[in-house]
C-alpha cells in the first residue's frame, strides 16, 4: 500500500492523471528534438572543419562563409 501511495503522490506532484498517455509523446518530441540538434551541430562542425566537396556547393557560397 505505500507503494501505491508512493506512485500516487507522484503522479500528483507531477500534475498527471494518465502518466502513461501523457509523457510518452513529449518524451518522443523531447528525443527526436534532441538528436535533430546533434544533427544539426555534426553538420556545421563537419563544414567549418572540413569544406564540402565542389559539387556541393559553389566557390562563391564557401568564400563568402
């Protein structure tokens, strides 16, 4: 019984009445929000480190940046 008292106060502090239904999708967003950034950190760092390759972009964009 103060296992379940335990959850329930919990779930009450948390402001949730279906834990289950509600954190799972902002959990999802939260993750996939997360690795986009990563992916859009890796790109950058990989272009200021390392220019792409000529058929990427134009001599006139990568002197410019």
């Amino acid at each position: 019984m103060a296992f379940d008292l335990g959850t329930a106060s919990v779930h009450a502090s948390r402001g949730l009445e279906e834990p289950s239904h509600d954190v799972l999708p902002e959990l999802l967003l939260a993750v996939l929000a997360i690795g986009l950034l990563l992916e859009i950190s890796m790109q950058l760092s990989s272009q200021t480190l390392n220019p792409p390759a000529k058929g990427h972009y134009s001599s006139e964009n990568s002197s410019e940046v």
